[in-house]
C-alpha cells in the first residue's frame, strides 16, 4: 500500500506544478493586460493635443 502511495504522489506532483506554473503565467498575462489598459485609458486624453 506504501509503495502505491508513493507512486501516486509521483505522478500527482508534476501535474499539480504544471497546473501552478500555467496558473500563473495566465495571471501574469492577465495583470500584464489590466496593467496596459490603465495606462492607455490614462493617456488616451493626450492623443489628440500630441502629448502622447
């Protein structure tokens, strides 16, 4: 029983650090694009006088 448990948390581990690292590149994406959006709508008022 030991052993099977064994080879369950082997094969559990990498897919649960697979799933945290792709969770987190796509909340890195996410805030990456909020961050670009609160920018642009910051500047988006300076577009026409040539501010910006």
């Amino acid at each position: 029983m030991n052993e099977k448990n064994n080879q369950f948390v082997k094969t559990l581990l990498p897919i649960i650090g697979a799933v945290l690292v792709v969770a987190g590149a796509i909340a890195y994406i996410c805030l990456k694009l909020a961050d670009e959006l609160k920018y642009k709508e910051k500047w988006k008022d300076y577009d026409e006088c040539g501010w910006h």
